[in-house]
C-alpha cells in the first residue's frame, strides 16, 4: 500500500510543472490624435520572460466609437517580441484596439484606447 501511495506522489510530482505564462502588453504611440493622423499600435509578447519572436497568432481589432467592429488587422512581426501596425482614425471619439494573441495554448487580449479629437 505504501509503494502505491509513493508512486502516485511521484507521478503527480512529475506531472505539476509550472504552466509558461503569457504576457501581452498593447500600446499606441499617441494617446490623444487628430482625425487621420497616423499612430502606431505596438503589442510586446512574452512567454516566460522570453519575447515570442514566431509561432504566435496575432490580430489587432479596431473598434469605433459606437462599439462596432471596423475590422482585424494582421500586424508586422518586428522579429523582437513586438507586433505592429499602423493606422489613422477619420471621426472623433475614443477607439480601442484589441489584440488577440494565441501562442501554444495560450490566449490573451489586452487593449488600449485612442482618442480621435
């Protein structure tokens, strides 16, 4: 009894590692534009404190002041961890960007406002 008792901690040992964490941090150059002015949307993407460089799905969705979807861009892969597009807002308001990131098993989506003036 006490031999299966010991395998079973070992084997649940074994199978306790720690998950690779995903962290997506999504920003604009500008915070506060004029009606198409360019900016840039940047996402830097990690896992395990290491930049996610390739095998990563990334879209940007840009959504407008009413809540609609404008529509999903694919970024540039800057080749460091960082994604990237740029874009130009024609009306006032506030936009979001939100950036969908699936890498391995992972999936976040954080995102940032733009202001339109």
């Amino acid at each position: 009894m006490k031999r299966l008792f010991l395998t079973v901690l070992l084997l649940a040992g074994c199978s306790a590692q720690e998950t690779e964490h995903l962290e997506v941090t999504i920003e604009a150059s500008k915070q506060n534009v004029e009606a198409f002015e360019p900016i840039t949307i940047t996402a830097q993407i990690e896992a395990g404190e290491k930049p996610v460089t390739e095998n990563a799905e990334v879209d940007f969705e840009l959504i407008n002041p009413n809540g609609q979807t404008i529509g999903t861009v694919n970024p540039i892969n800057n080749g460091d961890g960082t994604y990237s597009i740029e874009t130009s807002f024609d009306a006032s308001g506030v936009y979001r960007i939100i950036s969908h990131v699936d890498y391995e098993e992972m999936h976040e989506m954080p995102e940032v406002e733009v202001k339109v003036k």
